[in-house]
C-alpha cells in the first residue's frame, strides 16, 4: 500500500500524530523534535509533512523558517518518494534538504527526477554522542551561565560562529535573546568569556550542544576543550543523553570532540537544488 501523506502548518499537530515514532530514536529524530518544540514555543511559520505506512509514521519532514532547506528524519525509500511527491504536487519549491546521508541523497534523487533539476551536496556532518566524558589537559577558568550582560557579545559570536560555519537561522538577536532567557547558553571564562556552548532544552531525555564558537584570538588555549567536557558533564550529571553535530570538513573540531570521548552515531548530508 502506497504511503499516506500529511500536511500541516501546525508543530503541534505533528508532535501529536508522530510523538510516538519521533521518542523511539531520540537521538537520530533530536533536530526535528527540538525544531518542533521551538515552534511550538516560539512561533514562526513552517511547513510540515508527515508519511504514514499502513497508518504508522513512518517519517517526518519540515521546512521552517519558509526560505531554509528541509530538514527530514530518517524513514524508508517508499516513504520519500511519496513525500516528494506530496511536496512537488504542492507547489512548493525547496531550496534543498538535510538529513541522516542515505536519506538526504535518496530524498534529492527523487526531487532532481520529479522537478527535472539538480542537487548537489554542500556539506557533510556527523552525530556524536558521548557516554564517558575524557578530561581534557585543563584551561584555566570556570564555565558558567551566560547572563543578560554577556548579550551583545553573544550576538557578535553568534555572527562570528555563523561566518565561520553557514549553519543557523533566524534573527541573531532573537535567538540570542531567547536562548538567555531559556538559560541555554553558557560561558568558559577566563579573564573575561573565552568560549561559549548552548545546550538545548531537553527533549526525549536528550540534550544537543551547539553552538559552540571560540573568537579567533581566544584560540589554541584549549578553552573550548575544556568548555565542551565541564557542559557535557553536566548534562551526563543530570541524568540525559548529550549529542552533537560537527562538519565533517573541520577536522579540528571532529578530533577535539573524539578525544573527549565523543562517538559517532550517523553522517548526514545537506544538499543545495537548483
């Protein structure tokens, strides 16, 4: 039986049909659900699209902010076809999609096939996550919680971190101003912040660390080593699961989160189409 297609405009919605499939792998489902929660919260328009198979969800995708690739979790080949096609009948014309790698590239074999286009793949990433946190030789200073006069600095290393990276959307100021007030950023400091982490709100027992962003002149002191093993710690103390995501194409950052005790758990890929 050929897959059922959902559409919505409401997060809510989606959490109450797919809540039960998107719990079952906190892990690998964590960027769609925290996305989910975020809207629900912090309203923003998106679109949503939910697959079925013999009634069951069996996959996720959503576009939000309107103009930002989709973001898919992994489901089954028969599941994105039918998705692509629910999304191409629909009008609407994704600028790209990301997602678990094999997924991402069936997901744009099928539009490149149904819109006659092409796609090509930006970037690579991998998921880690962490069960033992391996001390790092220690840098000087405490991580804390950043605090509403730490804000215009965040903004900048928002900007700096989204310069460096091409990842995130949204206002800067907005983010910044909401992540404050969730307490979700943090601060390694010494002699003033050196290196900032956001952590997450929970979701399904399972906490995602990023940014994480250290200014240029603030590098190769081993701040953000230190940064990241003292929050993951604290989440692993709180009794939660700690993830991450990395671009494959730093190995600065993929070698610094292994020694810390960091492993991998999938790859993904992002693709741009044209």
């Amino acid at each position: 039986m050929r897959p059922e297609v959902r559409s919505t405009g409401d997060p809510a919605e989606v959490l109450a049909t797919a809540g039960t499939f998107l719990g079952s792998d906190p892990v690998r489902h964590n960027v769609v659900v925290t996305l989910l929660s975020n809207r629900i919260s912090h309203p923003e328009p998106g679109r949503y699209w939910i697959t079925l198979i013999d009634g069951e969800t069996a996959g996720v995708v959503l576009q939000s902010p309107l103009q930002f690739v989709a973001t898919l979790t992994p489901m089954p080949d028969e599941a994105v076809a039918a998705v692509v096609d629910a999304i191409v009948g629909g009008g609407v014309a994704l600028p790209g999609v990301t997602g678990e790698a094999a997924v991402a590239a069936r997901f744009a074999g099928q539009w490149t096939e149904r819109t006659r286009s092409a796609a090509w793949p930006v970037q690579g990433q991998r998921v880690y996550e962490v069960d033992t946190v391996v001390a790092p030789q220690p840098a000087p200073g405490r991580l804390r919680p950043a605090t509403a006069g730490d804000r215009q600095l965040l903004v900048g290393w928002f900007g700096g971190y989204r310069n460096d990276t091409g990842g995130g959307t949204g206002d800067v100021e907005e983010v910044v101003g909401r992540r404050l007030a969730d307490g979700e950023l943090w601060l390694w400091d010494h002699d003033g912040p050196a290196t900032m982490v956001g952590l997450s709100q929970p979701q399904a027992g399972v906490v995602r660390l990023a940014p994480v962003y250290t200014p240029i002149d603030r590098r190769g002191r081993g701040y953000a080593s230190s940064c990241v093993a003292a929050a993951s710690g604290r989440v692993l103390a709180a009794g939660l699961r700690c993830i991450l995501y990395t671009d494959l194409a730093n190995p600065t950052s993929n070698a610094i989160y292994r020694s810390l005790g960091y492993r991998a758990v999938s790859e993904g890929l992002r693709y741009r189409f044209a």
